[in-house]
C-alpha cells in the first residue's frame, strides 16, 4: 500500500465512530450511599430454609443485608445475626429481567475467606421449579474449597454438571463472565477479565430465558460457619447484552 493510502485509512479508521455497546440489562449501581437496589431492576428475595434446609443463614430484604456504597457499587453482605431462629443472616438478589441466551459481565470482588461464606454471581433458567431442565451458569462461586479458596464457575443443566476453577485472587477486581446459546446443542463460553477460560455443553429448551442472579449463602458446601462470620460481596456493575 501506498503510504499515503496507509496514512488516509489509518485516519478513517481512527475517525469512524465507536459503535456504543447496546445493553439488554444493566445496572452500574449509582445512588447515596445506604439506598436500597433498585426495585425495578432486583427483587430482595427473602426467607430463612434455602438449600433445602442445609444453609444457615436467612436471606433478607429492605436494604439490610444489600446496599449501594455511594461509590458507584453495591454491597452484599453475610454476618453472624441472630434472626428468626437462625444465626446468620444475608442477601440474594435476582433480575426482574430474564434473557434467553447473551452475554453477562459483572466486575466484583470478595472480602477474605471465611469458612461457611459462599459468594455467588450466577443465572439461573426459568421456570426454577424445573431446576436443572432449564439451566443454571455459575460465572463465580467460591467457598467450595475451603481455605484453598478458589473462584470456580459451573453449568447445571438435564445432562451436565461440569465446571472448573479460575486461577484468581477473588479479593482483587475482576470481571466474570459468561456467554450462552440455549438449544439441544447449547453451550456456554467462560471468561476471566476478558480471557476465556473454557466452553462447555449447555443443552436447554429453546425457550429457557434466565434471570441474573447475586447473593452469598452460609453453611451447607461452603462448611461450618466461622461464629464470627463477616463477609462482603461487592458489586461493580451487572451489564448483559446479546451473544457478540
């Protein structure tokens, strides 16, 4: 190529307008510090006997355990507290919107290990009373193997259940990613700040819409709670948009 002709398209590709990211779902969790999610956006779901029965905390709503910082992020939290009977208490918050099949970003990261925290971002197919016929993408779960303590990610569906571990510090910011296409021959792609880590087999119904989920449960996988168990998942931003 001439090199004026490499200097022209060079300055026209420079010069193209960037062509803005177009978001099914997002939420960059801008607002006071102490405002609750927003309820247009999150359902604070509640209840104390989750995992059938086997964890210990109790999930509640009302900003309690889930709160805007004021900088931009949101805070999910599990600490030892008497309620209802239990000793623990904590947050889980799910999308009101459901997508079937996309790509979803979040950046978080996680306060130290402490034994029985279980920190999750996860999607979750619909109907969920079908659990696993619709499908379930674990983008991070950690607290699975113990002090160890590794991020890990998962899919859940009629005929898999297979995931990995993601060599990371989860104390550190990082973005967790999934991208999926549901149908008889399905898959989900992983990724790690942009890197994918792997593609596995995710065979759902067409028509399997999912919603987002955040929350940290106590006990069960994750072992005995520490009595003094104090633990924060903290939330940069949720964005999803259509499969790139």
């Amino acid at each position: 190529m001439h090199p004026h002709a490499f200097l022209a398209a060079a300055w026209l590709a420079l010069a193209a307008p960037v062509q803005a990211q177009t978001y099914l779902f997002r939420d960059e969790f801008d607002g006071p510090a102490g405002a609750q999610p927003d309820p247009a956006k999150w359902e604070q779901q509640t209840g104390c006997d989750w995992g059938n029965g086997a964890e210990d905390q109790c999930y509640t709503d009302g900003g309690r355990n889930a709160a805007l910082n004021g900088a931009g992020q949101l805070v999910l939290r599990a600490r030892r507290e008497d309620y209802n009977g239990h000793r623990y208490t904590s947050a889980r918050l799910m999308s009101r919107a459901t997508h079937a099949g996309g790509r979803v970003q979040v950046r978080a990261r996680m306060s130290r290990w402490q034994s029985g925290a279980w920190p999750a971002i996860w999607t979750l197919g619909q109907p969920e009373a079908l659990w696993p016929r619709h499908g379930e993408l674990d983008l991070m779960e950690n607290g699975l193997n113990g002090s160890r303590w590794r991020p890990e990610y998962h899919v859940h569906t009629d005929s898999s259940g297979e995931g990995g571990e993601l060599a990371v510090d989860a104390t550190q910011w990082h973005v967790y990613e999934a991208r999926w296409r549901p149908g008889a021959q399905g898959q989900a792609e992983f990724y790690i700040d942009g890197r994918r880590a792997r593609t596995l087999p995710f065979a759902v119904p067409e028509a399997s819409p999912a919603t987002v989920l955040l929350n940290i449960a106590v006990g069960s996988f994750a072992g005995a709670p520490d009595p003094a168990l104090d633990s924060t998942l903290t939330v940069d931003y949720v964005r999803v948009s259509a499969w790139p």
